[in-house]
C-alpha cells in the first residue's frame, strides 16, 4: 500500500476504547485511512493515553472527568466490565464538549468509534455527525453477542458443568457461554453487551478487523441480521511492518536467543494486557512448561499473577530445570515474535488480536480462554479453523504438558501448521489489489466521501 496520501481534506474522528487490545486495531485502523488521504484526529481519554510520537501525521484531543486512580489501577478481567459502564457515563459531557468544538473549527466527515463506546450515536445525533463504528473482535463474536437475550432466557450463563453443543448457536457449547462471563454473571456484562449490540444496529456501518474468507457464513448472517454495511478490511496490522502503539516497553534482548533456535521448536506464551492469573495456575503453567521439555519465549506481565510484582511466584527450581531452553520476558513485540521462524506454537488467551496475529503468520494455536470473546474465538480456532487445541482447564500440569507436545512436535501439530499457513495464505491474498479485504477498503473509502 502506498504511503503517500492523496489529500482529500476530509476530517475523520477516531475514539478508541482505552484498553491495549482496542487502541492498537483503532491506530492501525488510523493509519489505514490516513494513507486513503484522510485527516485524522483522535480523541482519547486521560486514562492509558496512547504513545503520540509515532503518531505525528494525526491530531490528538484528550478528555478527562473518566476515572478515578483507584479504578484505574485496578482494571483487570473481573473489573473492566463495570469500569467500561461507568466511562460510558462519565465521559458524556466531555466527549461531546470536545467534538463540538471540534466541529465549530472545521467539518468532520464522520465519528469512527470504538464498538464499546455506546453512548457515542446519542452524541453524534444530538450533532447531526455520521457515526460509524470499529468493532474490535470479528463476527463470530457478535453473533454470539446479539444471542445473549435467548443465551439468558434459557439460562445458559448460569448453569453446566456438563459441555453440550448449543443448539442454533455452532460451534458454542454450554461450557463457553459461562466461560464468557468469567464463571461470575453479573447483569452489568449483559447490560454492557446488550447496549454495544443497540448502537451498533443504529450506526452508519461497522468496520470490522477481520477477513471475509475467514467467516464468510457469519459475513452473511451479520448482513442479514444487522442490516448495516460491513467492511471486514482486516487484518489491520498487516498494512504496515510492525505496530507502534504498544502501552508498554517491549523488550527485544532475546530475539538473537531466538535466531539460535530451530525452525517452529519454539512455544510463545502470552495472555494480553488484561488477564491475570491465581498463583497455582502460574505454577502449573510453568511446570507444565519444564515438564514438556520444549523450548518457549514466556511473556509474564508485570503484576499479572496474584500477589506478585513479577517473578516471585515462580516454584523454586524452575529456572534451573528449564536453563537455555526458555526466556522470560515482560513485554514483547509479539507480531515480530510470531513471525519469526523459530515459532512453532503459541500458548494464548486468544484475545482477537492475539488470534488474528496467530493465524497471518500460520502459527497453530494452545487456547486457553479467560472470558468475553475468548472462548468464541478459542472454539472457532479449535473446531471450525482447526489451528489449535483446548486447554481450558489448568489445574493438571500433565495435561499441559501434553497440549504443548501436542502442538510442537505430534503430528496432529504438523497438520494444524499447513491449515494455518493455508489460512496466512488467504490472508496474504485478501489483502491484494482484488482481494476481499481490499475491496472492502475501497468501498469503505467511497463510503465515507458519500456521508
Ligand atoms: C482485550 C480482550 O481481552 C480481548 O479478548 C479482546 O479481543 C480485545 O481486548 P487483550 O486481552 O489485551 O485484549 O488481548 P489481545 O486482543 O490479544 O490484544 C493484545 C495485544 O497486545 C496484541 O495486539 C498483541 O500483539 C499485543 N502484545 C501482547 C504485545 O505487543 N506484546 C506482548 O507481549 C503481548
């Protein structure tokens, strides 16, 4: 893709949900239609305010009155729910302050909001602006999303131990539905959903970070049950080399330590910017990890395990069993790491991102889903892409070590690596002049120049 803009001097507005796995597509997404010729301006709250250096061809606006240090300090599965409701009240009036200035000083052709901001198409029709929105996860997810209302009249967010598959709602089953609440239903979540799934049906169109190819009987059941133009153009990172928006210092001091490894020997193992794990699971993980005799990249995140700023819950030994055979690190760059050639599998809580990464660098997948749409997505990578295995429960080290094994050296692993680099191949193609995600680009452009 060219990056020469060719000025068309129309203004979008871009509002990205604060969260690590929603400014990063938002950016990219930035990125994208600047390079259509597009003038962006973003509006972005004080809370986890996004890196603007490598952003200098983009306007930055930000708001306050959001969150208290409290709460913002303690944002983490269990919490981001309530904390997403509580911004979508409270930044109302300095959203809307802040866009009517914004178009007192010039015309903007369209609001481009997160899918979670739901409270933004009452401000934009109060101010008469076309609102499109960013939907962050891919279609699957939304399907299941627009279901809830059915999902909790029979009561399925409630109940199971038993896993039975869902009648209507394939590949689900039971155990993924209560998964998707994080075993502690709350109507807050489903308040949250519900709203999103609202606003989304009264906005302009939905952008979506994902590829026709990839869900082409979801692209039509969201045609036909949403009514709103679609423009799947993803995936967004692969228009440019690396992403920039990372909240946090990557770390890079390993990649000649994984130069020195063997083709696809490597298991990489990250849970996003938002999990967080009891200390007995982290033991788990790590055994599982010596135990399995293969070589990983681990990414812990600083205070991500209970009670610990970093290592501290590390069971002594371990770093003395595993020796040269795995890296701990805080941060990394993860597109990078999965595109390199040592990659053999990635251990993930298939956040979208993550998955999305995974798959255009055909890399298969451990799924190890917390909640929200990871147990969508882990399915579909499972049972519908079949690029990876369940690992949902991880109180047995054994069965952690066999899915590692599974995935890196079994040759059912070798066989989920061809589909998946069969789908890097679809996705390399979508994006060519031609393919589907270009033509929806093209289409999305042309939209936006007819609001
Ligand atoms: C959250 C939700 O948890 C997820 O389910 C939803 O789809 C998006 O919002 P998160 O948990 O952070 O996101 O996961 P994910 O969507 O995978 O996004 C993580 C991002 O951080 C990815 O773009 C990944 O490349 C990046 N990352 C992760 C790094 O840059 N370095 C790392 O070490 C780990």
């Amino acid at each position: 893709m060219s990056t020469e803009p060719s000025p068309n001097n129309r203004r979008l507005v871009l509002f990205p949900l604060p969260f690590q796995g929603h400014i990063n597509p938002m950016l990219q997404l930035a990125n994208i239609l600047h390079t259509k010729g597009f003038k962006i301006t973003i509006i972005h709250t004080d809370f986890n305010i996004p890196n603007q250096t490598n952003y200098r061809q983009f306007t930055f606006k930000s708001i306050s009155d959001g969150l208290s240090k409290t709460m913002a300090d303690n944002v983490n599965l269990d919490t981001v729910s309530s904390v997403i409701n509580f911004m979508n009240k409270s930044y109302i009036p300095s959203f809307r302050n802040c866009l009517a200035t914004l178009l007192e000083q010039e015309p903007v052709a369209c609001l481009i909001s997160d899918a979670l901001w739901h409270f933004t198409q009452s401000v934009a029709d109060s101010l008469k602006l076309p609102r499109i929105i960013l939907r962050t996860s891919n279609m699957s997810c939304m399907l299941v999303y627009a279901a809830f209302p059915v999902l909790d009249e029979k009561s399925y967010f409630k109940t199971t131990i038993q896993e039975e598959p869902i009648k209507d709602l394939a590949p689900m089953t039971t155990r993924d539905i209560v998964k998707i609440m994080n075993g502690d239903f709350e109507e807050g979540k489903l308040e949250l959903i519900s709203s999103m799934i609202k606003e989304t049906k009264a906005a302009l169109g939905i952008i979506w970070n994902t590829f026709k190819e990839l869900e082409e009987p979801e692209f039509l059941a969201i045609s036909e049950s949403f009514q709103v133009p679609s423009f799947p153009i993803g995936p967004f990172h692969k228009y440019f080399t690396a992403s920039s928006s990372s909240l946090l210092e990557q770390d890079r001091s390993y990649m000649l330590w994984l130069d020195r490894q063997p083709i696809s020997s490597v298991l990489y193992v990250s849970f996003g910017s938002v999990v967080h794990m009891g200390k007995s699971e982290f033991t788990n993980m790590a055994w599982g990890l010596a135990n399995s005799k293969q070589r990983f990249l681990w990414v812990v995140r600083p205070a991500s395990v209970s009670d610990s700023e970093w290592l501290e819950s590390l069971p002594t030994g371990f770093m003395e069993e595993v020796g040269e055979r795995g890296c701990i690190i805080k941060w990394a760059p993860q597109q990078e790491v999965l595109a390199h050639q040592a990659i053999g599998g990635f251990w993930t809580h298939n956040g979208w991102n993550s998955t999305l990464e995974s798959i255009c660098e055909g890399v298969p997948m451990i799924c190890s889903p917390c909640a929200y749409d990871q147990p969508i997505n882990a399915r579909y990578v499972t049972d519908v892409w079949r690029i990876g295995v369940m690992l949902d429960n991880m109180s047995e080290r054994e069965e952690i070590e066999r899915a590692i094994k599974r995935v890196i050296i079994d040759k059912e692993g070798i066989e989920m690596r061809q589909r998946s680099k069969s789908l890097q191949k679809k996705v390399n193609l979508s994006l060519e002049k031609g393919g589907s995600a270009n033509q929806s680009l093209d289409s999305l452009v042309d939209y936006l120049f007819s609001l």
